[in-house]
C-alpha cells in the first residue's frame, strides 16, 4: 500500500552533493552577507535563552529563563493566596492544569491487534495505511561557531 501523506510536502531545495561545500555557504567577503542581521540573531537568541548554565546566569540578560521565573513566582502567589487568577494593572495572569497529551502506543496497538487474531501481514499493512507524513517545513537556526 502507498504512504498516505496529509498534505503534499513542500518542496524544499536541498544543496546538491555534487556542488563543493564552501560555494554553499554566504561568506563575510559576499557583497550580500548580512552581518548586522546575523549578529542580531545569534544576540537574541543569546537574550532569549532559559537553558543557560546557572553560573552564567544573568536576569536583566536572559530574558526567557527570567519571564520563566517571573511566571513561576506568580504561580506561587496565585495558589498561595487561593484564586483563580491575579488581575490587576491591565494585566491578568492564570495558571493552570493542562491535560496531558494523549499518545498512542505503536508497541501496543501491534500487541492488541495480534492478540485478536490479525496476522503480522495484516497488522504491518494496517500500521502502513495508518500513518501519514506532516507536511515538510523549515528549520532555522542560528548560533555562535563552535556551539553544540
């Protein structure tokens, strides 16, 4: 049976193997490198860190680790105080529990399916039929040379 796919995938050019690596990359001596916007990307991306090491740790610089705080801190009075929400300023903060995900257990599924009585052929077709591919999507990333 084909792959039945949701939506078709995007097309999305991938470099050639036969083209040498360093025409592939946009270097500092092209008319076209885009320096300030590079080093605006890797410096917000630096800002917007919540992972950073605790020794590196800077509030007025990581902003994501401190929001994270913040909101962690307003959870605390949230409940402390026993409401629903803060309101107050113009600003409403609420947490809440959100249900978990629901996954399926592939393993599972191919258990209980031979269990009542499919075959493996049976099963492997059914598991082929069932799955669908996402529509393909870029990723972008930036960071320092040498960063993991």
């Amino acid at each position: 049976m084909a792959r039945r796919t949701s939506t078709q995938a995007s097309v999305i050019p991938t470099p050639s193997p036969a083209v040498p690596q360093d025409s592939m990359v946009l270097g500092v001596d092209s008319p076209d490198f885009p320096k300030e916007l590079l080093l605006e990307g890797v410096r917000l991306k630096a800002v917007l860190n919540e992972k950073v090491k605790d020794d590196e740790y800077d509030p007025e610089f990581h902003l994501a680790r401190r929001c994270k705080e913040v909101m962690e801190e307003l959870a605390v009075v949230q409940a402390s105080a026993g409401v629903e929400r803060i309101e107050g300023c113009g600003v409403k903060f609420q947490a809440r529990l959100q249900d978990g995900r629901q996954t399926l257990n592939k393993s599972l599924l191919v258990e209980a399916m031979l269990a009542k009585g499919l075959t493996a052929v049976q099963v492997a077709e059914v598991m082929e039929w069932a799955t669908t591919t996402g529509e393909g999507y870029w990723v972008r990333e930036i960071r320092k040379v040498g960063e993991k």
